[in-house]
C-alpha cells in the first residue's frame, strides 16, 4: 500500500490498517489520528511532523522511521519497535510505551512527560533535553544512554539499569536513586536536591558542580568519586564511603558527615615553619648533635637499632601510632600485622615530615605488640626504614590489648 492509497481510505472514514506493509511510506505533516497501526511494518518510514495522537501503534515496526517533530500525544504504543529511529522534538506525553524497544532511538528534546515507559529498552538511546517529567520509566534500560540536560524530576525510576548512562545537567530533584548502580555514571553539574540516594553506588562517579543540597547520601559508596565544587548543602552523608573521593571546593554547609556529625569547615591557621625554627635555633647555638653509643659490656642489637644514643637539641615526642588510614578514617589490614606496620610507619613519617623531622632524627623507638610471636614480621617492615648503623634505640614489649584491637602500635623520640 502507498501513501496516496493510505490517505484515500482515511479520508473516507477507514482507520484500522493493523498488519500493513507501509516500509518506506511517505507520510510526512499527514493526520491520521486515531489509525490503527498495530503489527504493521513502517520500517525506514517519513513521518516528520505527522499527527497521529492517539494511535494504536501496539507492536508496530518504525525501526529507523523518521517521525522528527511528530505529534504522538497519547498513543497506545505496547512493544512498538523504535530502534534507529529519529523522533528528535516528537510528543509523546501521556503515550503508553511499555515493552517498547528503543534501542539507539534519538529523542532529543522530545516530550515523554507523564509517558508509561515500562521495560523498555533505552540502551545507547539519546535523551538530550527531553523532558520525562513525571514519566514512569520502571525496569527501563538506559545503559549508555545519554541523557544530558534531560528532565527527570519525579520519575519513577524503580528497578531501572541507568549503567554507564550519560546524566551530565541532568535535572533528578527529589528522584528516588536509593540502592541504584551509578558507578562511574557522569553526573556533572546535574541537579540532584534533596534526591534519595540511600545506599546508592557512586564509585568512581563524577559529581562535579552537582547539585546534591538536601540529598540523602547514607550508606552511599563514594570511593574515589569526583565532587569538586559540589553543593552538598544540609546533605546527609552518615556511614557513606568517602576513601579516595575529591571535595575540593564543595560546600558543606550544615550537612551530615559521614561520622554522624554536623559538618564543620576548618578554621585556617597560620602555618608553622618548624624548619625554619630549628634553622633560627641552630644559629643561636641549639642545633642538634647526635651520636651512637656501643660497648661489648652489653648485649650487641640483633635487629635495626642501637644500644643507646646521645643527642641534643630540640626533641620531638611523636605519641604511638596505630593502622588507621586517614582516608577511611578507620582501621586497616584488621588481620595482617604487616600491613598494620606499613601503615604505623607511615603515620609516624607524616608526623615527622610535619615537624621537619626525617627518620634519621629519630633516637628512641616503643614497639607494642599484641602478640610477640609478630616480632620477626614487624621487624622486616620495620628494618626498611633505618640502617642497622644508625638506627634509634628501641625496645619491644607484648601487651594484652591494644586501641581498636589493632596488633601493633609504635612510638618516637626524635631530636632535631
């Protein structure tokens, strides 16, 4: 059937053309509200600016049809095929597209508000600026699809796959994201107020200049994501995953932190030059001066210390340091004392490069070990940071419980 045939038999009343063979039609600025399309195959069809409100359309083929600008208000479109196709501007508000196959559909700036979009494939889809307000888009697929400056505010979003999904300015005010996987999902400066975000993974997700004021973020995995100069305004981020992640420039105002308390931005104070200190106290006759003591009228060190050393000037009391990682702000390696001595090491050179200190300034060691049959795995990451030469003085003793039931704690002496 051509077109001119098609038109005929609308105009004289005729609307169901179900099982159709209209591949290729040219229908563009036609109205033919009302027809009924169902299974009929317009496949690579022009349809541009076509009115077909209300249409049945129900498990129709338009794959790679161009319906650009059409007007499909309100049609029952139940497992219509629109992969490939172009419906760039379309109206599609209040239509019925459950089942539909969008795959690789172009939707820019088309109207799906209030649109029923339940289990459709959206994969690889291109959503950019289309408005889905209040559109119900529940075990949908939108992996990979770009989605950016889209309108998704109050849409239900329940079981949907939003995978690799390109939400850059998106708008998902109030959206309820909670348990979703957003992990590595651009979401650059998209508006994100007061969405429910419970338990939802943001690993390696970029949330740069996103707006997430009033959002809750509670149990939220946000390892390693990018929030550099987000708005987290009133937020709440209690018990989320912060290890890694970038707040550079982020407002926190009045929000929950991820320990429960009310965020508190850090009042900056003048820096102290300790090396600078020591410089002036060299000068005025306070420098430091260091020697190694031995004597076969004792037991020889079997391990990276000295017997004694003699030292002046200014000293440093590092308190004893055990495995927590800043970055977790928690304890690491619960079940491996080697590591535990790796990240002790590093805490205690942290404190040391602060104070202008290396570990060549430091004299006296503490070991505290849990169990002292730990001994010869702390003493090899312990051994890589001084030479047997000129290693501080120390001692090593087991005790019955440490803090946070960790398995070694260590402390210093050092004389700058």
């Amino acid at each position: 059937m051509d077109a001119e045939e098609l038109l005929e038999k609308y105009a004289a009343g005729h609307r169901d053309f179900r099982n159709a063979q209209l591949s290729g039609i040219d229908l563009k600025g036609a109205d033919l509200s009302g027809i009924v399309l169902s299974s009929a195959n317009l496949s690579g069809a022009e349809l541009n600016e076509a009115i077909l409100t209300k249409a049945d359309l129900q498990g129709a083929n338009f794959s790679r049809a161009s319906l650009v600008g059409t007007n499909l208000i309100g049609v029952i479109g139940n497992s219509v095929n629109f992969s490939f196709a172009d419906l760039s501007g379309a109206d599609l508000s209040m239509a019925n597209l459950t089942s539909a196959n969008l795959r690789n559909t172009k939707l820019d700036n088309a109207n799906l508000s209030g649109t029923q979009l339940i289990s459709v494939w959206l994969t690889k889809a291109s959503l950019r600026e289309a408005n889905l307000n209040r559109a119900n888009v529940s075990g949908s697929n939108f992996t990979m699809a770009n989605l950016t400056g889209a309108e998704l505010s109050r849409v239900n979003l329940a079981s949907a796959s939003l995978e690799d999904a390109n939400l850059q300015k998106a708008k998902l005010r109030g959206v309820n994201l909670s348990g979703f996987n957003l992990s590595g999902v651009n979401l650059t400066e998209a508006d994100l107020g007061a969405a429910n975000l419970t338990g939802t993974n943001l690993k390696k997700a970029c949330l740069e200049g996103t707006n997430l004021e009033r959002a809750n973020l509670q149990k939220a995995n946000l390892m390693l994501a990018n929030l550099e100069g987000a708005n987290c305004l009133k937020a709440d981020l209690t018990d989320s995953q912060t290890y890694g992640w970038n707040i550079k420039n982020a407002d926190f105002t009045d929000a929950i932190m991820p320990d429960g308390e009310i965020y508190e931005p850090e009042i900056s104070e003048p820096e102290i030059d300790y090396k600078q200190i020591y410089q002036q106290e060299s000068q005025t006759g306070t420098s430091m001066t260091r020697k190694i003591i031995r004597t076969d009228k004792a037991p020889a060190p079997v391990g990276p210390y000295n017997q004694a050393i003699a030292a002046t000037g200014t000293m440093l009391f590092v308190a004893g340091q055990i495995a927590i990682d800043i970055r977790l702000n928690d304890i690491v390696y619960t079940d491996d004392v080697a590591k535990q001595t790796e990240q002790v090491m590093a805490n205690l050179e942290a404190i040391l490069t602060e104070a202008g200190a290396t570990w060549l300034d430091v004299v006296k060691t503490t070991v505290f070990l849990k169990d002292m049959n730990d001994f010869a795995a702390v003493n090899a990451v312990y051994g890589k940071y001084f030479d047997s030469e000129t290693a501080p003085a120390r001692a090593c003793v087991e005790v019955s419980r440490l803090p946070k039931d960790v398995l070694v704690e260590i402390d210093c002496i050092a004389v700058i």
